[in-house]
C-alpha cells in the first residue's frame, strides 16, 4: 500500500539517512542541501567512509553530522569490514543506505542487512557502461545521448533495479570532464529526488523494476535540451 508523507514529521518519526562516501562528496552535499531546505523530510545520521582525507568529512564538520573513518585494511577481510559497517548503520537506526561516491563495491553483508534500502548514483545510463569512468566509456563510446541513474545496489557493479535516470546531450567534441561536468548537474537533481520519493514511501520493487507512485515527471527525468551545453 502506498503512504505519502504529509506535513512536517518530528524527527523521531523522520527516515534516518547513512552516507557512504570516498572524495569530496558533492553529491552528499546535495542531498544535505535539500534536507536543509526541507524538501526532503529525513535526518542525516552519519557519514562513513573508508578515506580519511576524503573532502567529504569537512562537509559534515560544517553541518555537524557525525563522520567514521574505516578502513578495509583495518578488518580481517571484506565481510567483516561490511558486516562492521552494518552494526553501525543498525546502531544509529539507518534506514536508508546512500552511496555518494563510495569507491568500492558493496560486499554482501551489508546488502542482506539492507535490502532494497542502498542507493546509488552511477554516472551513466543504465545498463549501459558499468564500473569505474562512466563518462570516458560513453565519451570514448561517440554516444549521442548520456546521463546518469539513480539505482538499489545488489552484488552485482551497477546491476540492480533502476529508480531513475536523467539524460544529457553528448557532444563529438567532449572530453570526459566535459561530459562529466553536464551529468554531474543532474546527478544533483535526481539523486535527491529519488531520496525523497523513498521518504515519502512512494517506491516499491517488483522484480527488477522499481514503480514509482507519482507523475511520469517524477519517475524520471529524460528527453535532454540541447541547450544544455
């Protein structure tokens, strides 16, 4: 049954939201930005990374969120280290699971503990060009048309159910910091989008498709302007 969230909820009833991240997290700050502003009604309770001079965390001194250091290399090997990143999610009542440039893939302990409530932002159009430098792929590719998607993370690289996607004109001259710098724009409209469809519990999965109680407009973002330069 779908429930759409109306007014303004406490905070103990709000969605308790966990950040993984490696770099400068612009795409956390986005999603700060939007809680800030209110249009996405949620607590931002933690960020974890695995970096320790990752920019991100000068982002949580600033908003004062509170930010974990932890190192695979610290742990004896990869479950354990997810497993850890598990406890401290469940121990802060994480319900939702963001990665916003975390560098790694995601190991199975953590995607059991949160099924269908790990989120990711990949910086192409879904399923095509996987993996590490999306934008070089489709640059290098000669794509008319590139982007990004929003999608739930399973054990596969950028394998599992599509939220939402958004679209960019790909040009014969782009580099990939060109092309990046187009979709990166993007990146900062659906992800927090998609965060706030999940708040408000207006996304469901069936099979590997993600049905999105709203709007075609709030299903996803598609048909780029070529003024988008």
């Amino acid at each position: 049954m779908w429930e759409k969230a109306k007014g303004v909820l406490s905070m103990s009833d709000m969605l308790h939201i966990g950040v993984l991240a490696s770099g400068r997290g612009s795409n956390f700050q986005s999603i700060i930005d939007n809680i800030e502003s209110g249009q996405i009604q949620a607590v931002m309770s933690v960020l974890i990374t695995d970096n320790p001079d990752a920019y991100a965390i000068e982002r949580c001194r600033k908003h004062n969120i509170e930010s974990l250091v932890l190192k695979p290399g610290d742990f004896h090997n990869s479950n354990s280290y997810y497993a850890h990143i598990a406890d401290e999610l469940i121990q802060r009542e994480v319900g939702l699971v963001v990665l916003a440039g975390f560098m790694r893939v995601v190991g199975k302990a953590l995607i059991d503990t949160f099924p269908n409530r790990i989120m990711n932002i990949h910086p192409a159009l879904l399923p095509s060009f996987p993996g590490l430098h999306g934008q070089k792929q489709a640059a290098d590719y000669g794509v008319k048309i590139a982007g990004c998607t929003v999608h739930f993370v399973d054990e596969g690289v950028d394998t599992g159910p599509i939220i939402m996607q958004a679209a960019v004109p790909a040009y014969h001259d782009d580099t990939e910091d060109s092309l990046a710098e187009r979709i990166l724009r993007k990146e900062h409209m659906i992800f927090p989008n998609a965060i706030r469809l999940f708040t408000e519990n207006r996304i469901k999965v069936e099979g590997r498709k993600v049905i999105v109680n709203g709007t075609r407009e709030e299903q996803s973002i598609i048909n780029p302007l070529t003024t988008d330069k």
